[in-house]
C-alpha cells in the first residue's frame, strides 16, 4: 500500500480530490491533507507519503517551492501538480522539478487517476526492485564467506588493481582491516608424508573436504588475537595458548582455497606478527591433519593493489628448490636474489648482465642457460620483450662474451668457428625477432660450453669452500640467499645449482643443518635457555626455531634438552 498526501489552499479542492478517485482500488492510501507546502513539508517527515498530489498557487509555500524542498530532502516522493493555470511556464517549472503530472483545474477525476496510474507504475518497480535488492543483500550475508572467498581468490590472481576500488569492495563484504594495516599473504601446499604406493587408494570425496574444511577452520581460529600465543621454549616444546596474545597486536587472517591442494591466506595487521601467526597456523593444521604442510611467507605491504604480486612471492617461496623439506615454513625475503629482479621495459644493467654471463660461461649448463634467457627475454606470463629490445641486447650480451673470452685469451672465432659469422644475422635493418633471436643465443652458448669443456670442478669446490665458511662465520646472523651469493659473485640461483649439484644439498637445507647442530650443543649446557638459543642461532622468532628444530630433530629443543640431561 502506497502513501498519498493532498496539498491545496482550498478545502473543497482537498476534498474532492480525495473522493475524485478510489484510491483503495490503486492500492494508495491518503494519509494526510494540507492547506499549504510549508505545513505540507513538515508533515512528510512524520508520514513518509510516496506520492503528493499538490496545488501550485498557495500561501506561505507554494507548489513549486514545495517540489524544490521535497526533491532536494526526499528525492524517492513522486509528485502531481494540480493548477487552473495552463501557461507554458507552470508546465516548464513542473518538467524541471521533475514532476510526474499536470492535471489542470476544475479536476476531472480520469485524468487525475490516469496521472496516478502513470506514476503508481513507476513506484511499483521502484519497490520491486527494493525488494529484490533487499533479498539479495540477505541473501548475500548469508552466504558471506563464501562471497568473501570468491573475492580474495580474484584479488590474488590479479583481477583487481585500483586500490579505492578494492577497498570499497572490502568494506561492502564487512572484511575487517584495521587502519593503517600491513598486509602478507601466505601460500599454503599440503602433500601426503609419503608418495603413496602403486594400488593404494586415493583420498576419498570426505577426506578432501575434511581437509578444506580443518584449515579455513585453523585460519580462523586465528582472528582478532585468538591464535595460539608464543612457543615457550621452557615448557615441553608444544604451543601454550598466550593470555596477553590480544595485547601482542591483532592479526587478521582470511583463507583461500586455489586449488584442491593448494591454499592462500591473506594477512592484515601488524606486520611483527605475521611469521608467529604462521608458525601458529603450521602447528594447528599440523595437529589435525596427518599431511605434510609447506608455508610460503611473501614480504610485507601497506598497499591492497600489491596483493597479486605478494601472492606471487608467498608461491615461489612455497615451491622453492631453496630448502628440499627441512624447513615447513619459508620466508620469501631469505630466498629472493634482489639482483635478479630485472625490469623488461628497460636494458639491464651492465654491471649485473656481465655478472651473469660469466657465471653462465663458467658455470652453464643448458639449465643456466634456459634460466638466464628466461630472465632477460621472458615476459611475466609468456611474453616476449619488443623488438628493439632483442637486437641491443643480444648486441650487448655477445660483446660482453667476447670481453671475457679475450680475457681469458681466446676469441669468439677460435671457439665457434664459423657459427661467428652468424654476426651477420643481426646486421640488417629490422630487429631479429624475439623468438628466433632465443634460439640463436641458445646455440651460441651451448656450442661455447662446449667449446670451453665441462666445468672445473676445482673451481666449484672453491665455490663451495667458500659457501660453507661463510655460514660457519655468520650462522647466528639473519641471513638470505641474497647475502650469501653476493658474497661468492654469484646469483642465488646459480650458486644453489653448484652447491646441490656437488653436495647433494640446498645451501638453505646445510645452513639450517649447521644452525641445529650448534643448537644441539648449546642445548646440552645446564643453564641454556631455548630462546637465547634460538637467538644464538639465528632465529629471531623461539617459535620458528622450535618448528625447525622438531622438523630436523624428531623433538622439540625443550624434550631435547631435557633428555641430554638425563645421560
């Protein structure tokens, strides 16, 4: 049922258009009369009518003056003029105002009503469409996590990019993000302890969902301070709920399934507490599923647009070949070479590509090689640089190649014989294109390894040497894969391939081995406490260390301990 209030000056005016149509049939009912606008105005607030039927030429507050207060207060209220002037300029004030009829005086209740009905249709889909909101809306906080899901998953892969309008977005969906929030996102894979063996079944339907299921449950647990609190290094090792957890600084966390295995969390609040919420989440899957848990941290950010790519740092430090299964929890920041960040819409620097090429003609093999040409001709996503980017740098790249040949008194004609005089392939007018230009350079390097034999493994066991004599000096530091490449002039990347090639282990893997068996020692003393040891070691974080040494060890630093003293 519909509101309706007449406005007229004369009271014989009000009365017959309150009987000059039955408005019961329309489903209107009139819920006030009033001799001018301004008694009109301050009656709507009270009555919330949807339609005013009102006179135009009237005391204290006319029809118009009406209509501009009632338009500018409550632009929903649909309005009818009623006049006995039938001049242009009434029918132009009342099409400015936005108003819905002009029936002229004496009223002929056809046209009045035929007015109404115009208008009553307008007001029907207006309220259908209200109402078709309104169960959209229930309908959408009913299912609001899932909503919330949904979008995340979108943010992570990049489909949103504004910054305003991601956080209009998480503010309609009721996402809780304290003010001047950090933000990190974690990449969770779950694999089974063990490759199941041939004829052995696979997970039943119940046991998948199970798993979806315990770890959104596990990262919920972990809102507004109610994660479990720091690792007492004093106690038995097991985590202790922390009654000043709330105190330490709140952490928001939401999950996102990517895939069946495959999980991200995003992380809102201070960023100190972003790797103890992980260490607290690790533990708490951990105790309910009998699965293998790897968790990739990325860095920390203040911007919602840098979602996407945190994400994808929380997945490389996920599926790094950095650690092989010593470490369940990698943080993004200890693995990443910065000086392999390199920009495509611009010439690398000189200093760093000369780097990489000699490590690739000491060093590379058709890996290095594949590695290196992704890095400099690769596009995230496939892509390939412009043109004129391929020819400058391949230029660039076969000069530098030649530098250190002449170094090391040969010549690109002495080692590729007539392959040099594929020069000549770059000497035209147009640029070589991308693709063909990859190739090119592929054979050109693989022929040279060739050419300059299989690598000194003198020259790696230095490499190694050296490696292990700056863990053995810095171990109780923080250390990264950055700081210790640079310090033997090599990438990340390709001192990791040396040193796993030779040793049969990641560089990460023997630094964590040589910090816990330090540990071990430490532990044996009689007044070692397990977080100054933790410290003593290179862990910042007690809980971290106490995850890695269980990880390593089978027991935690504190069961270790206790069990030395017994001997």
């Amino acid at each position: 049922m519909f509101k309706l209030i007449i406005v007229d000056d004369n009271k014989y005016e009000r009365m017959g258009i309150k009987q000059a149509v039955d408005w019961g049939a329309l489903e209107i009912e009139v819920v006030g009369t009033f001799a001018n606008g301004a008694e009109a105005l301050a009656g709507v607030g009270e009555l919330h009518p949807d339609l005013i039927v009102t006179d135009i030429a009237m005391p204290m507050m006319n029809g118009i003056a009406l209509a501009e207060r009632v338009r500018d207060q409550y632009p929903d209220i649909k309005m009818i003029f009623t006049s006995c002037h039938s001049d242009f300029e009434f029918a132009k004030s009342a099409v400015n105002l936005g108003v819905y009829g002009y029936v002229l005086k004496p009223i002929i209740s056809g046209e009045l009503e035929s007015a109404v009905r115009s208008v009553l249709g307008e007001m029907t889909e207006r309220e259908r469409r209200e109402r078709e909101r309104a169960g959209m809306l229930r309908q959408l906080e009913g299912m609001l996590p899932l909503v919330q899901e949904q979008f995340f998953k979108e943010l992570l892969l990049g489909n949103f990019r504004d910054e305003r309008d991601i956080s209009e977005r998480i503010g309609f969906l009721h996402v809780s993000v304290p003010d001047n929030s950090s933000f990190a996102v974690l990449a969770l894979d779950v694999r089974e302890k063990e490759e199941p063996t041939s004829g052995e079944p696979s997970r039943s339907v119940v046991d998948t969902y199970y798993q979806s299921y315990t770890i959104k449950k596990a990262v919920n647990a972990l809102e507004r301070g109610a994660a479990l609190g720091a690792v007492s290094g004093e106690s038995d090792g097991a985590p202790r709920p922390d009654s000043d957890s709330k105190r330490q600084g709140l952490v928001f966390a939401y999950p996102v399934q990517i895939a069946g295995d495959s999980f991200a969390v995003l992380l809102f609040g201070e960023s100190e507490q972003f790797l103890q919420t992980t260490v607290n989440l690790h533990l708490m899957i951990t105790e309910r599923l009998d699965r293998s848990v790897t968790i990739g941290i990325s860095e920390a950010s203040s911007s919602l647009s840098a979602m996407a790519e945190l994400y994808r740092q929380a997945r490389q430090a996920a599926l790094t070949t950095f650690y092989e299964g010593s470490s369940p929890i990698i943080v993004y920041s200890e693995i990443v070479d910065r000086a392999e960040r390199s920009p495509f819409d611009a010439m690398p620097g000189l200093e760093s590509l000369y780097g990489d090429v000699k490590v690739l003609l000491s060093y590379g093999g058709e890996e290095v090689i594949d590695e290196f040409l992704d890095k400099y001709m690769s596009l995230p996503g496939g892509g390939v640089p412009h043109e004129s980017y391929v020819k400058v740098f391949s230029y660039l790249t076969l000069n530098l190649v030649n530098v250190l040949l002449e170094e090391a008194n040969k010549s690109l004609k002495e080692l590729l014989g007539e392959e040099s005089a594929d020069w000549s392939y770059f000497n035209v007018p147009a640029p070589a294109p991308a693709k063909e230009a990859r190739v090119w350079l592929r054979r050109i390097f693989a022929t040279l390894r060739e050419a300059l034999a299989e690598r000194n493994p003198t020259k790696n066991q230095k490499v190694i040497d050296q490696i292990r004599d700056i863990i053995g000096q810095r171990y109780g530091e923080a250390l990264t894969i950055e700081d210790i490449s640079k310090s033997v002039y090599l990438s990340g990347r390709h001192a990791n391939h040396i040193f796993k090639k030779e040793t049969g282990q990641t560089i990460f893997d023997y630094l964590i081995d040589y910090r816990i068996g330090i540990a071990k020692g430490l532990l044996k003393e009689q007044d070692s406490k397990v977080a100054v040891v933790a410290e003593a070691v290179g862990y910042v974080n007690t809980s971290y260390f106490c995850l890695a040494f269980k990880k390593n060890v089978g027991m935690t630093p504190a069961e270790y301990k206790n069990k030395s003293m017994l001997r």
